[in-house]
C-alpha cells in the first residue's frame, strides 16, 4: 500500500472545515456543511440535513423534509472530476404558493425567478466540482407548504436529475 501523505483529502477536509465554519450567503442557499455521501457516483441524491446529539450536522438520504423552519434539504449530483465550473439550473415546484415568497411577484434573490402561477423558483448556478460533485441546498421557510414537491435540476452537459420529496408538517400534540 502506498502512503498518500498531503493529498485530495486533506484538501477535502480543509474543504469542510472552510464549509463548517463559513457562514450561509443566503437564506435560501445554505451551506450543506457536510461530506457528500459516499456512492453518488455519476448519479444525484437528495436530503436533508440532520445533527447529531453533539450538533455535529450529517447528510441523510430522504424523500421526506420536516416542515421545521431552517431545515436544509438538498441534493447533491456526481459530475466529472474537473476544476472547470459546471452550470447548472435548478426548478423547485410546490404544491402551493408560499407565503414566503413576495406578494407584488418580485424574486426573494437576484439568482431566482418566479413562475407566473408562484408555484415555481428557478434558480440558475455555476460550481467547480468538489471531488466530481455539485451541490444546491435550501432551507425551509415560514409559510412554506406541506405536500409534495419536485426538483428538477439541468446540467450544462444537457443531463438531468429529478428528486421527488414530501415536505411534512410535524405531528399535532
């Protein structure tokens, strides 16, 4: 077995250390701060994003979101192992309108658009790969829907990957 010293994963780990301590620059683009998870391949995965008892946060592979406010969900998709920027275009549809979302029709970001119906954001992205993955996170909103939601994220090479997911309101006391 050769030994590896200083190599992709040290820089990976800097990566994360750099993720974990950096703050969010949107509300509705957070930080994932955490590992891809192992196997995502030349494939996607959605999730969200749990903490352990410690409050150290961890991917979970999920087709179900808590409807807590602040609650991550994500995917992450395998590209090729480059340094060159990958873009790639995201539309989130819901099952209703959000209350989060501008009345007067106005995009809550620059990078977002709204559909006329205010049922869908499309959010356009460019991201060098991280050891051959890109990634795109939201957070839950007050006022955001229960029900079922979609995103359907376009690469630049013209592939596309659909994720399906329930948002679920917690159980009544």
């Amino acid at each position: 077995m050769k030994a590896s010293g200083p190599s992709r994963w040290t820089g990976f780990a800097v990566a994360l250390l750099a993720l974990a301590i950096a703050p969010p620059v949107r509300a509705s683009d957070p930080s994932p701060r955490v590992a891809p998870p192992p196997g995502v391949g030349g494939g996607g995965v959605f999730g969200i994003i749990a903490s352990d008892p410690a409050g150290k946060p961890y991917f979970v592979r999920s087709d179900s979101v808590p409807k807590v406010e602040g609650q991550a969900y994500g995917w992450f998709i395998g590209v090729s192992d480059s340094r060159l920027p990958v873009s790639w275009v995201e539309t989130l549809t819901l099952p209703a309108r959000p209350a989060s979302w501008r009345r007067d029709g106005s995009s809550p970001t620059s990078r977002m658009s709204i559909s006329p119906d205010e049922r869908s954001a499309v959010v356009a992205g460019e991201a060098v790969p991280e050891f051959g993955v890109i990634y795109h996170f939201w957070a839950v909103a007050r006022g955001d829907p229960a029900g079922q939601y979609t995103i359907v994220v376009r690469i630049g090479d013209g592939r596309e990957e659909r994720f399906s997911f329930s948002l679920q309101a917690p159980p009544s006391p």
